[in-house]
C-alpha cells in the first residue's frame, strides 16, 4: 500500500510538474515575445520622433531667406537631431534588410542635407533658390515617405508579433487550466483509488474480526494482494485458522475430559469388585474404542492374570481362555517402566494365543494397562483391536489415568468389603453377646422369676385349698379374687419376659401418632387415680407415619408408667407434646418427678435394671429401645435442670 501511496503520488507530481514546466517555458518565451514588442513600441516612437523632425527641417525650409532666416541655427540643430535619430534607430536594428533600409536612409538625408545646404547657401538668383529649395523640399518628402514605409513595414511586424505573443498568452492560460484540471481530476482519481483500496481491505477484515469475536472461529477473508493489508489478511486468515485449532483441540480435550471424568467418577463408588469390572470393561470399550476390553485379575492360586467375565466384546468362553502368568506380566510392566503397553505389531510380537486371542476374534493391536491396588499389580487392563486405527499417545494416557483411578477404585472396594465384613462379624458377635447377655440375664432372672411366680401360686394354691373347705360364699369369693389378682400378676412377669425374649415382626402401617398417643393417655388416666399428678397434652399437626400402632403404644405407655411413677410420692405433672423437625416426628414426655441419679442415667435401658425392686422389671425401657430402633427411630432422655425427666422419641416420616 505504501508503494501504490507513492506511486500514485508521484505520478501526480510528475502530471503536475510536467504541466508546470511546459507552461513555465511558454511563458518565458512569452516574456521574451512581450520585449521584442516593447523594444519594437519604442522603434515606433523613434520612427515618430524621426518623423517629427524630418517635419521640422521641412517646415525650416519654408523659413529659409524669409524674414524669419534668424532661425538657421534651429534648422542646423534640428537637421543634427535628424542624424542622431537616423543613429538611434541604427543602434537598434541589426537586421539585414533593416540596416539597409536605415543605410538608405541615412543617404536621403545626406542628400537632404547637403540639398539643404545649397538652399540656405543660395543667394545669386531667385530661380536657383527656389529649384534648390524644391529640390531640398522634395528629398525631405522622399525621406518623409521612405520613413512611413519603414514605420508601415515596423508596425506590421508589431502587430504580427502582438497577435502572435496573445496567442501564446493563451496557449499558457490553457495550459495552465489544462494542468490543473487534470491535476485535480488525476489527485480526485488518486484519492479515490486509494480510499477504495484503503475501506475494501478494511471492510474485509473488520467483517472476518467480528465474525471471530462472535466466536465464528475458523472465518476468513477472500481479500489478497500484495500490500500490507493482504499481509494483513494473510495473517488473520492464519490466526482465525489457528484459534479454531486450537478450540477443537481444546473442545476435544474437554470431552475427553469429561468422558474420562464420567468414566471413572462412579467407578469410586462401586463398593464390590465385580461392579467395577462390569464398569471398566464397557465404560473403557466405549471411552476408548476398542472390540474387545477386560480386566485380568491375579489368582494367586494359579500364579496367572485371569480374565475377568463380563468383559465387552468376549463371551464367557473366549474371556475363560485369556490368561497371562504372573512373571510375564511382571516382565512387561517392568521392559515398560509401569507405563501403559502398545503392541501395535501383532502377530510378530510372539505373544501367545492366550494373551492375544484366536481365531475369529484374535487381536492385531494389544494396549496393557497395570492395575495397582496398594502399589501391588494384582490386574491388567486389556484393550484389543483399535476401531480407528492403532493405539497411540493418546490412547496410552488416557489409559494410564484410567488404570490409576481403578486401582484406586479397587482399593476403595476392597476396602469397603473388608469393612462390611467386619461390621457384619461385629454385628454377629454383638448380636451373639446380646443373646448371650440376655441368656443370662434371663437365667439370673430365673431364680427371681421362680420366686416371683412362686410367691402368687403359693397364694393361689393356698387360697384354692382354702376355698375346698369353705363354705361361705362371702369368703369364698374374696379367696376367688385374690387367687385371681396374684395369676394376673404372675401373667404380667411371664407376658414382660416374653416380650423381651421373643422378636416380635413389626406389623407396619401408616398411622396417627397423635391419636395413638391420645390412646396411651386415657389408659394412663383410668388408672392414675391420684389427683396431685395432673396430665397435660399439647399436639402439633403430624403427617402420617410408618409404624407398629400396638408396639409404639406400648413404648408411650411404658414411659408414661415410669412418669406416672417418679410423681407417685409428691405428684407432679406430666406433660406430652408432639411436634416435628424436618424430617422425624417429635414426641416429648416430660415429668416433674424425681429425675433419674447421674449413677443410675447411663443403665436405665440395661435389660432387667430397676431401681423399684420387686415392682419393677427393668425390662420396660429396653424393651422400648428396642421397638423405636426397630422403627429406624431414636430415644433419647435428658435430667431435666429444674426437676424431673424429658424423654423424646424421635420417629421418621414418610417420604
Ligand atoms: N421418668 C422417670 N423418672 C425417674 N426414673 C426413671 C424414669 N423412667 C425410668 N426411670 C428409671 O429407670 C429404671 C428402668 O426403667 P424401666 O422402665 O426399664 O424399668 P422399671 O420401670 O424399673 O420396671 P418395669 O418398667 O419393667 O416395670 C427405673 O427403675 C427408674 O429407676
Ligand atoms: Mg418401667
């Protein structure tokens, strides 16, 4: 662009300049034209001045021998005035034809001279003064006529020349327009050009600039040539070109990313190997584009890399077949450094059918990547028959970071089945203890139990040998309610043992819990007679719940009793609110009774603890514990500062 800037420019300079001289030397020679006429305007007024005095002399000639004769002095100096002309005009003139005009007339007017010489000198006759006076009078005439031809012929020539020289004035003018019209018209032209080879390009670029910015990456621009704009457009071309490279290349990173991210972010929470293989066999089959991909798993038994089954693109009898012993599983992870395998060279690599296959389904490209939980190789990914070619950089990479996040996964795994089997042993062993515990609990509860049971049948057997023999009705029927009081009483210690010895299915369904608890309350009523222990409810609105409706009244009433209890001395009140979180039902039962001893807090729900002795079984809170956890629920029971003891019960709702 710069060149055709001055290329253009100097063509207007050389337009302008030429035009300029051309006119320059017109009018120089123009200048020269306009002297030649002036020098000729003064030959004119020297042809008058000669003029003049050849007039004078003539107008002398008529004074001569008149009285006005005193005059002759005046003649003389105006016949020398006549020469000094003649040689002024001959100053001037250098032409051929001119001098000899001048020459000739300077001969007239030697002859008019020396004619008028005789005549003033002539005194003899008259007749001879005046032949000699026409004689001077008729050279002066012929000097007259000879002088107006010359001014004739001069004054023709000035006015050829003062024609010739306006033309030429004109012919500069014209020139001069000429030059600076097309001046005008070639800067007009230039500016046009330029503006347009300046805008096109721009437009162009700024056209290909907005398309990338609205991230059209890959535009270009049709625009070439050889200024700094085509270099220009050369270069955003490649630039566009190179952004848009460099974004596929990014947008393909990306979603190998995001394969990779997808691929082995649930791989960490399969909790069981086996998950972890269906994963790794289609997950990477399909990640990487492979025929065939599985995971070999060392038997430590065999010494060998077995194939695990399912594997994609192998049936169970194919997978069976793969296998690799140790040692040379070893061997290649080490020729490799611990690096991902290619063998891209099959069959030549000499690797056996059981590492490549056979047959139908024998694989011509191999990638190997090592599984290593807790830095020992104990699995092999194997990856066969590339769909898109041979395995590469890439492949062995991705790979590489897909062996590491199994290793880990199978780590994770293991980890997690050792820990579910010793939660489950822990379990085992609890449950044993709790049956062992409560095993002996109940032997210990034998002897009390007998006891227990003994003391009413010894009631009921007295009291029924004593009714054999009575015969009053009165007596007999106080006998019957005894003998009926103490066999309930010996009902409720064997119901009480049942219901902590036997596991009792819960019979789940959804259910009030106010209602229930409503339920639990007037029972408590009928039997609380005391009128210093007052009861208060306060319910909150409550969605239904999943639960034993007869287990979970017998929780309410068992703490209920247990309120009703710690009040039996001094009264009280008991207070039952319900209420919720955001995802449990609240059940508060509050008493203002004694409170539970900090000693005696943490045994309260050990089977058969009682602080009641023969009154209580200390099997009811247990018992309770129980039913609520069986309801995925929790029971918690908290001294109270003031006075007395909160127990909350916390039960989820439906979903
Ligand atoms: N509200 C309470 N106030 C004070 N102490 C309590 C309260 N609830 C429970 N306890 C204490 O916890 C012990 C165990 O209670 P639990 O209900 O299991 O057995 P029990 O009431 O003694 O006998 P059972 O309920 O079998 O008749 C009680 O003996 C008592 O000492
Ligand atoms: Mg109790």
């Amino acid at each position: 662009m710069k060149k055709k800037i001055i290329a253009y420019l100097a063509l207007l300079i050389a337009f302008f300049s030429t035009g300029s001289l051309i006119s320059m030397l017109y009018i120089t020679f123009t200048t020269s034209e306009l002297e030649k006429i002036i020098s000729l305007h003064s030959v004119e007024i020297l042809r008058q001045d000669l003029v003049i005095k050849i007039q004078n002399v003539e107008q002398d000639l008529l004074t001569v021998h008149t009285e006005l004769s005193d005059r002759l002095d005046k003649i003389v100096l105006n016949v020398q005035d006549l020469d000094s002309a003649v040689d002024n005009c001959k100053k001037c003139h250098h032409s051929p034809l001119i001098n000899q005009k001048l020459d000739r007339l300077r001969m007239h007017i030697d002859k008019f001279k020396s004619s008028l010489s005789y005549y003033i000198t002539a005194s003899a006759d008259d007749e001879r003064v005046r032949s000699l006076k026409m004689e001077a009078y008729n050279a002066a005439s012929g000097l007259l006529d000879m002088t107006t031809e010359m001014a004739s012929i001069a004054n023709k020539r000035l006015q050829e020349r003062t024609q010739k020289v306006i033309e030429q004035v004109k012919s500069v003018q014209q020139i001069l327009v000429l030059t600076l019209l097309i001046s005008l018209l070639i800067g007009l032209w230039i500016s046009f050009r330029l503006t347009r080879n300046i805008l096109n390009p721009v437009r162009q670029l700024m056209d290909v600039s907005r398309k990338i910015a609205s991230g059209n990456l890959g535009s270009t621009t049709s625009y070439t040539d050889s200024t700094e704009f085509g270099e220009l457009a050369a270069s955003v071309n490649d630039m566009s070109l190179s952004l848009r490279e460099s974004n596929q290349k990014i947008l393909q990173n990306l979603s190998r990313l995001t394969g990779l991210y997808r691929l082995t972010l649930p791989l960490h929470s399969f909790s069981s190997v086996n998950e972890i293989i269906r994963e790794v066999s289609f997950g990477v089959a399909e990640f990487l584009s492979v025929e065939q991909c599985g995971l070999l798993l060392l038997d430590h038994k065999s010494g060998y890399f077995e194939h695990a089954y399912p594997a994609f693109g192998l049936d169970e009898t194919q997978a069976g077949f793969l296998r690799i012993s140790q040692s040379e599983v070893l061997d290649l992870y080490h020729a490799n450094n611990g690096k991902p395998l290619i063998i891209n060279n099959l069959p030549e690599s000499g690797l056996t059918e059981e590492i490549a296959g056979k047959d139908g389904w024998a694989a011509h490209n191999l990638l190997f990547g090592w599984v290593r939980p807790k830095g020992t190789l104990t699995g092999v990914i194997r990856l066969a028959n590339r769909r898109d070619g041979e395995f590469d950089e890439e492949s062995n990479r991705l790979l590489g970071i897909i062996s590491n996040n199994v290793s880990v996964a199978i780590e994770n795994a293991q980890l997690h089945e050792d820990l579910r089997l010793q939660m489950q042993e822990l379990k085992e062993a609890q449950e044993q203890l709790v049956q062992t515990a409560k095993l002996a609990a109940i032997g210990e509860l034998a002897s009390y139990v007998a006891h227990e049971i003994n003391n009413p049948l010894t009631s009921i057997l007295g009291y029924a040998e004593l009714i054999k023999d009575e015969s009053n009705l009165e007596n007999i029927m106080r006998d019957v309610e005894i003998i009926t009081n103490e066999s309930f009483r010996a009902r409720d210690i064997v119901q009480q043992l049942l219901e902590f010895a036997r596991r009792r299915p819960l019979n789940m369904q959804e259910i009030d819990i106010n209602s229930i608890l409503k339920d639990v309350v007037s029972l408590i009523r009928v039997q609380v007679k005391d009128p210093k222990i007052q009861l208060h409810e306060t319910y909150a609105e409550l969605p239904l719940i999943m639960g034993d409706p007869n287990q979970l009244k017998q929780v309410f009433l068992n703490i209920m009793k247990n309120a009703v209890d710690s009040l039996s001395e001094n009264g009280g009140e008991i207070t039952i609110r319900t209420s919720r979180n955001s995802a449990q039902a609240v059940i508060e039962i509050a008493d203002t009774g004694h409170g539970i001893p900090p000693d005696v807090l943490p045994r309260i729900f050990e089977p058969f603890f009682t602080t009641k002795r023969e009154k209580g079984t200390g099997l009811g809170l247990p018992i309770s514990y129980k039913i609520i956890e069986a309801h995925q629920g929790k029971i918690e029971v908290k001294n109270r500062t003031d006075r007395g003891t909160v127990f909350r019960i916390f039960l989820p709702l439906m979903r």
